[in-house]
C-alpha cells in the first residue's frame, strides 16, 4: 500500500479515536468548551498567563469546568467555594497529585511534591516527623533563621548603599536555613560551589515559569524531539542530584545513629531500620529527591517573596514608614526581631500576608488528582483525573478583598487595626496537600524583612510611581521583573 495512503489512514484513525474518547468522558465530566482533536483545547489558554485565561473560562462555565490539556481531560476548580470542598471537604478523595510531565520526567514520582499513594504518604509522615525533630516550630530553628537574617544584614552592608539587583543575595539566607536543617551547617555567601548550587535552583523556576514549558507540560512527547529550555532544566536538576548525593555519600561516611545531626542523617537511620523490607520506599534515590524538592519549595519560593516584597515596599513608600515605625516602637534597634514580635506588630503581619496574597506566587499550584472515581458537585471525576485548584481566583476574591488588583494591608487588618486572618489565605494551597513547610516560610519572611527594615531604609533608582510590579513570567510561578534597589544604613 502506497506510504501516503497509510499514514492518512493512521492520522484519520487517530483523530476519530481522539474525538470518540472525548465525546465519551465528557457526558460525566464538568462542562468545558469542546476541545480539538488531538491538541484539545490549547489554543483557548494563554501559556504566558494561565491563571487568567482560567478566569476568563469560568465566567462562561461557571466555577467547576473541564479542559483538555492536549487529549487528557483536566478538572479545573475556580474560586474559593469549589477549591474549599475539594481540597478540605473531600481531602482525601483530591490527595493524589496531577499530571506535571516534565517534573514526572526528572523526579520519575520520586520525592515528598510529586510521589502519589502510600509512597507520597510514608514520605511526608517522615519528612515532617523529622522536621519536627529537628526543630520545626520550635526555638531552634528560630535561631538559625535569627542568624541567618545578621548575616544577610553584614552582606547588606558591604554594599555600602550602591545599587544592587537584590535576587542573589536574597537567595542565599533561606537556602542556608534549608542548608542548616539538611546538611547541618550553612556557606559563605563567597562559597561557590554554594552559589553555583543556588544559580541551578534559581534558573529552574524560571525556567518552570516560562511559556515554553507550559506547551511542554500539554504535549510532553516535544520533550524528546524538540530544542528548548527544558534540556537545560533536566541538566540542572542531574548536577544538584550529583552534589547531593556527594552529601549523601560523606553522611554515610560519618554517620552516627546515636547521634543523627540532620534530615539526611534520620534518613539514613531509617534506611537502615527497614533494609530488610523490599518494598521500601527509602532508596537513596528518593533521599536525594526529597532533598532537592526541600530545596526548590523552601528556597526559591520565599527568596522570591522576599525579592517581590522588596519591590512592593520601594512601590509604596507610605507602607515601608508604617512598617518601619511599627518595628522602631516594637523591637527598637538595639535587639534582634523574633517571632514573639509578630503578635504586637499586626501592621507588618497584614503587610507580609498582603505580599503573598498579591503577588500570587504559585497561581495554579501543582496539579492534583483524584485518588478514586469521585462525585462531585452532581459531576463524575474518574479516578486519576488531574485537578487544577486556582488558587488566583481565591487570593484575588473581590467580596473577600476589596480592589483585589491593589496591594493593600488593610485587607488583613481590621476596623481597630488588628490582625485579620482570612480563610481565602491560600498561598500555600489547602488540605492534605498543603506546603508541608508552610510554618518555617511564615518565620522566614516575617525575621528576614523585619530585620532588613529594623537595619536600613530602601531607596529606589526611580520614582515609585515609574516601579514596574507587572509579573515577567506567570506559568508555574508568579516572578517579578528585575530592579536596582539600595539598602541605606539607618
């Protein structure tokens, strides 16, 4: 038979299959628009800015909807209502973890972000065992982050007021705190096998961010035959496994099960505690995921609250001398700020919950799934059907925040001027699957910019005015533009 006349057979075979298995799956499912054969609804999403292309979705089919993310049927839950049931009113039944292909491909399922079932369990029941063992929640890792922020005050200073893009320095105190809780001790911010190892994580969220792996994670068969930024990302992640497990290997080398330093070594215990068990999920493989998802959650993401805070404050001068005068009359100059001062200082609370919720740092979190054929909202879910939450619609809900779109305290504060929690407060996502280091990034950023503010007054190279806060990549995660800022010695 002619070569030509096969493959036209073949494409009209695999285009009628493509519209029978969706004409089928969608008579349970949520309503959607109807999707192309193949490519299904791709075109109708903005791979530069996602979240509002959701937004603009569920004024048409309201706030439970379906999409096709290339021929697989996405789930896609919109405002606060539908994210709240699924995540926290049917936890259990939304715990699995979505479709992510080009993680899938680095981590293979490995790790605490993306593992699934009783591997993802027996992981994060370890991970945040061990964390509290190590400290989390307690002084302990209080004076670590304490520490930390002098340090990041003494580099500050020898800047002696010059302008100065912040990103890097900014990086370098969490990623020594996550230092501090994994490998037991920090680096010098000159260190650079230190700074290499950052510029890897770094890169990689930008490189997560960027409209070209959105079209990635929809066909992920392009990974294998197309140039792209995502070789580079596989390239990065293979260097930080290597330096990890060259960590690995020096814990193994001087381990003392009586005397467990860090999370690698618990680990290591552990290991050892179930070697006899073939089915254990602890491989030193899975340590150095888990290890490298410790990484990205904990470092990347607050270094880059930090940096938007940052620019947010140059942005409106009148909330750094509220917040300024608040730490002046709480703190004063002469002691460092800890986490007992959050309590009397509500105006900074409200300024830094007010951060993450306008900045939208992750505004379609990871992708979870459902762990069995679920009924929902008089719909169908079949088990394994990836779910997107967004969580933009419920950090920006108009009844819960007035002018959304403007960055304003005031939206957690009260009449009195006392803290206001909300519920909407979703940068970490909900439920079962909530950020597992959500405790330690409030203790972060509220030590880490109180004791920049206690230290120095910012000054912008332009009128606050002209400061351009406008997101330069909004895929998976919301990253500001680049700027100059000046720390001044107050």
């Amino acid at each position: 038979m002619d070569p030509f006349i096969v493959l036209v057979l073949s494409l009209s075979c695999l285009l009628l299959l493509s519209l029978w298995r969706q004409s089928s799956e969608r008579g349970k499912l949520p309503p959607g628009p109807t999707p192309l054969p193949v490519i299904g609804n791709f075109l109708q999403i903005d791979v530069k800015d996602i979240s509002q292309s959701l937004t603009n979705l569920s004024k048409v089919y309201g706030p439970v909807f379906t999409l096709y993310m290339g021929m697989e049927p996405t789930v896609v839950l919109h405002g606060y209502e539908a994210v709240k049931e699924a995540l926290i009113d049917h936890g259990e039944e939304f715990a699995g973890r979505g479709s992510f292909p080009v993680a899938e491909r680095i981590t293979k399922g490995l790790g605490i972000i993306l593992s699934n079932g009783s591997r993802w369990k027996e992981i994060r029941r370890f991970s945040l065992m061990t964390l509290r063992n190590l400290g989390m929640g307690k002084r302990t890792i209080e004076d670590h982050v304490q520490e930390e922020a002098q340090c990041l005050v003494e580099e500050l200073r020898k800047i002696n007021g010059s302008p100065c893009d912040p990103t890097f320095i900014l990086s370098c105190a969490p990623c020594n705190v996550i230092c501090s809780i994994i490998f037991q001790n920090r680096f010098d911010y000159k260190d650079q096998d230190f700074l290499t190892f950052m510029e890897k994580i770094n890169e990689n969220i930008r490189i997560l961010s960027s409209p070209w792996l959105q079209v990635c994670n929809n066909f992920p068969s392009l990974m294998d035959y197309c140039p792209g930024s995502h070789h580079k990302l596989i390239k990065n992640v293979d260097y930080i496994k290597s330096y990890l497990m060259e960590k690995i290997k020096e814990h193994q080398e001087s381990l003392n099960a009586a005397n467990p330093r860090d999370f690698i070594d618990y680990y290591l215990i552990k290991q050892k505690q179930v070697n006899n068990n073939q089915l254990s999920e602890f491989t030193l493989e899975h340590l150095a995921t888990t290890v490298n998802d410790l990484f990205g959650a904990g470092t990347e993401t607050i270094s880059t609250t930090l940096r938007y805070a940052l620019l947010l404050l140059l942005k409106h001068p009148h909330v750094t001398a509220k917040v300024q005068e608040e730490i002046d009359h709480v703190v004063g100059r002469n002691r460092r700020p800890c986490m007992q001062d959050r309590n009397h200082m509500p105006y900074t609370d409200a300024m830094i919950h007010e951060v993450q919720r306008f900045i939208d740092l992750i505004p379609t979190s990871v992708p979870h799934a459902v762990t069995c054929d679920t009924k929902f909202r008089n719909y169908l879910i079949p088990k394994g059907t990836t779910v997107i939450t967004s969580l933009s619609s419920v950090l920006h809900d108009s009844k819960e925040f007035p002018n959304p779109e403007v960055f304003d305290p005031g939206h957690f504060l009260d009449k009195n001027g006392n803290f206001k929690k909300s519920d909407y407060f979703m940068p970490f996502s909900a439920g079962k699957r909530i950020c597992a280091g959500e405790g330690l990034a409030h203790m972060e950023l509220f030590l880490l910019l109180t004791t920049i503010l206690q230290n120095f007054n910012l000054k912008s190279l332009v009128h606050p005015k002209d400061i351009n806060i406008t997101p330069v990549a909004n895929g998976f995660a919301s990253l500001p533009p680049p700027y100059q800022i000046c720390f001044i010695p107050v």
